[in-house]
C-alpha cells in the first residue's frame, strides 16, 4: 500500500466509519457478491488474498453505502471511501491491460467462430469466452498479483484493506450489469472491441440484420434514413372519418410491468436504498391501474352526459 503506517507492529484497532450520504449501495441481499460467472470470478481474485476480517468488514460497508463514488478507465478505477476520518479515503486499482496486438489475436480467435462473434457483436457476453482467452494466450481476468496493483489512503498497513475490498465488492456487482466493463480494465473499450471485431470476421458474414455485411474495421455503416415526419393536422392521421369505439382494439394491463427499463437493466452503481427495477416495476404497476381507470371511465362519462 503505498501509505502505511506502523506503531511497533501493532495492528490497527477496529475503527467505526462515519455515516456516509448519497453512497453506493451493494443490491444484493445476503449471499455472495455477483451472479455471473465473470463476477464470482472477479471476486474470487479478491478472496485469494486472504485478509480475513477485512473481506467481512468490506461486504458492510459495500452493503451500507460507504463508497461515495467509483470511476473506471482503460486499466484503472478510482474511489472515494467514507470511513472513520472525515476525510474520505482515496483508493487506486490497477489492472494490467492488454496490448494492442494481444486484442487483435483474440479477436482473430474469436472472429474465426461464428456464435461467438455473433453474440459478442449483439452485445452478449458469452459463457465460454474465458477459454477462448485461453486459447489466444490471454486471460480474461488477473490471474497473478502482480496484474494487480492497489493503494488506498488509509493508515491500514494490509493490502488490499476493507476499503479496497469494498469496492471490489461493488465492482462485481457493476460487471453482472455491463460484463464489458472487464474487457475496459483490461485496456478496451466496448465499442472498440465491437468494430475490431466486426473486422475480423470477414466479408460474407451477417451482423444479425439479414442482408447487411459487417462494416470493416474503424468504418461505420451507411446511416440509416430518418422517417418522414407525421402530419400535425388531425385530420390527415385519422382521415375523414371519425375513429370508431374500437379504434384503440383490445386494452389490457401488460402481463410484465417495465419491460423496457428491464430490458436496459439497472442503473450504474444505484445509491438508492430500493433496487431501481423493483421501484420502476411497482410505478408501472400502479400507473398502468390508473391509466386503465381513466380509459375506462372516458366512457361512461361521456355516455352520462
């Protein structure tokens, strides 16, 4: 760690963080960090440095909010961590990226099998991507300590420390929602990977869209022509005929309330103290009840007057 401070090599007492506003807060409940296997496989790295108590006292101040903010770059991710002092604590995560050509043979590797191309190009991270890492020579995540590199402000003399652990946690967590945050901190940005992707895997092959090629490497596809804008008259959109009782067909609460923002999934390290989904779910729910009243009793309204 690069600040460290030792009384006669004494350890450190437990200290009591100060409440801390506004943090990010882990979204599971009990249990292991992450769900994918990516995850767990991020915070197994963590776990293999055996620092005991600190694991514990990190998952807590993942779950309480004590991060206060995580900003992650080609390599590297910074945050702030509330603790006992008033000052946060500054922590650094390094990992080692890979190179230039390290990318370009494994998409090479990826590129010369179709379901995996076609997955990661719709956005899908797929089950066997470690072992094609592999296979390239690479490795998906750190695999050895010195592909990590980690400080942390505080006066604790372990490394990594409660709080670098903290946002080990939470990073894990991120990585359930965007897996391509991995490939960021190993020196790629997803959008990068996607168009030096869709270059290796050669003419002839269909980016999902039937009849459309991929685009070459750095070259983007034709822009697809804007629609023609609708009339603002009424008239033109319903014509000349008043629209009947059945214009709108059948009317009905969706059977899956917030489809859509689950379709997009959660929002980045969420700081709210309910899950933003199990929120959006519940608004759905309740507004489609209303909306339903007030269509129903449209009416009827009318038919009183």
């Amino acid at each position: 760690m690069a600040w460290r401070y030792w009384r006669n090599f004494d350890f450190y007492p437990p200290s009591r963080p100060r409440e801390a506003r506004g943090g990010i807060k882990a979204q599971t409940k009990g249990g292991t960090f992450g769900r994918s296997w990516w995850a767990r496989r991020w915070i197994e790295v963590l776990e293999s440095f055996d620092i005991g108590q600190r694991l514990h006292r990190g998952r807590s101040y993942a779950r309480r909010g004590q991060v206060l903010s995580i900003a992650i770059v080609k390599g590297a991710v910074s945050a702030k961590v509330q603790g006992s002092r008033p000052t946060p604590y500054q922590v650094r995560i390094k990992v080692a990226t890979l190179t230039k050509a390290d990318w370009k043979r494994l998409t090479g590797v990826l590129g010369s099998q179709a379901l995996f191309a076609a997955r990661l190009l719709a956005g899908e991270m797929p089950g066997e991507i470690e072992g094609v890492f592999t296979a390239a020579g690479l490795s998906l995540l750190p695999r050895r300590s010195k592909d990590l590199q980690t400080e942390c402000s505080c006066p604790d003399w372990s490394n990594p420390c409660k709080h670098i652990a903290a946002v080990y946690y939470l990073l894990g967590e991120e990585f359930d929602r965007d897996p391509f945050l991995i490939f960021k901190l190993r020196g790629m940005e997803r959008q990068e990977f996607l168009r030096l992707l869709g270059g290796r895997v050669g003419p002839g092959k269909k980016n999902g869209r039937r009849g459309a090629p991929l685009p070459e490497a750095g070259e983007q596809a034709d822009p697809t022509p804007p629609p023609d804008p609708l009339s603002t008259g009424s008239g033109s959109f319903w014509g000349k005929e008043r629209p009947g009782e059945d214009c709108f067909g059948e009317v009905r609460i969706p059977p899956a309330p917030a489809a859509l923002p689950k379709r997009l999934g959660n929002f980045p390290f969420w700081r709210g103290e309910e899950r933003l989904l199990d929120a959006m779910e519940r608004i759905y729910r309740e507004a489609s009840m209303a909306g339903m009243d007030v269509f129903l009793a449209a009416p009827r309204a009318q038919s009183e007057n």
